[in-house]
C-alpha cells in the first residue's frame, strides 16, 4: 500500500466507491468520471504504480485481473463486446500511479482510441 496512493485508500476503505466486484487480490468499482455507459475500473489491492513497475512474479495477478475483467464484464451484460485499456505512464494516458484496467462497454467502440 502507498499511503498517498487513490486507489490504495480505496482498497482500503477510507475513500468510498461504487464496489462492483472484490476478492482477495483485486478489487473493482465504478469510474467517477465514465467515459461509456459502463465503465468500471479494476485494480490490484497491492501497490504497483504501472504495467511499466511489473515484476515477472506478478505475471499470475496480470492474469486474474484480466480474467476477472471478462467475468465482470460477462456479469455486467456486455455480451456486445467491451474494451480493456490499461494506460501506462503520463503518454500513454495514466493519471493515476497505481496499475488499472478501464473495462469500457454498452456503446460501440471506434478505431483508434485516441
């Protein structure tokens, strides 16, 4: 946990949110500022501040999180399809320092992003 950390103080319980799915290695909610009709954000509970701070050891956490997206998203009735983003560093789009997937869906998705 970083103590100065979002999405740390979320998992947490000190900062509130819309909890959509939680077990013992991540946690997911909805996102404040949505970009499609779902957007949801699934994060680990333990600290890694992007794709780009990944260990090999965390290779099997990488996986749940996205196995786990498409049982949120299958849950969420995203049978349309959906979009899975996970923005990486100041260029590629991530504002917050802690790993995150955007699971996007419930509109039709356009090429390329942005």
């Amino acid at each position: 946990m970083s103590s100065d950390c979002i999405f740390c103080k979320i998992v947490a319980g000190s900062i509130p949110a819309k909890r959509v799915y939680e077990d013992e290695l991540c946690l997911c909610f909805a996102d404040l500022n949505p970009q499609a009709p779902t957007h949801l954000l699934v994060i680990p509970k333990v600290h890694i501040a992007s794709l780009a701070e990944a260990e090999p050891a965390q290779s099997s956490l990488l996986g749940h999180l996205l196995t786990k997206s498409a049982e949120i998203a299958r849950a969420a009735g995203l049978d349309g399809g959906y979009r899975v983003i996970l923005n990486t560093g100041p260029d590629g789009g991530q504002t917050v320092d802690h790993l995150h997937l955007h699971l996007l869906g419930g509109r039709h998705m356009t090429w390329p992003p942005g």
